[in-house]
C-alpha cells in the first residue's frame, strides 16, 4: 500500500470516527466510556495522519 493510500484510508477512518461521535453524542442514554474510546480511537488516527504527512515532507 502506498503512503498516499494509506493517508487516505486513515483520513477516510478518521471522518468515519466523527461521524460515529456525533451520531452517540446525540442519544441521551449515550455510554460515556463508549464515546470516550471513539475519541481515543479518533486521536490515534489522526496523530498517524500528522506522522505520516510529516515523513513525507522530509
């Protein structure tokens, strides 16, 4: 798989994650624990993005 490709899905699964977030957020009996972990899921994605767009640049 190629870098852009893999940024790709990763921002791809990042997008997905908010959505996910935003759909819990709006239920009131929403699992805090749940959202919690989609945001953990949510940053991890994200700091991979910033790691892979910076090995790129160099």
């Amino acid at each position: 798989m190629s870098i852009q490709s893999h940024l790709s899905e990763l921002e791809r699964r990042h997008a997905s994650l908010e959505k996910e977030i935003a759909v819990a957020s709006l239920h009131p009996s929403a699992d805090s624990l749940e959202i919690a972990e989609l945001k953990r899921r949510k940053l991890q994605i994200k700091d991979e993005i910033a790691k892979l767009k910076t090995e790129t640049r160099h």
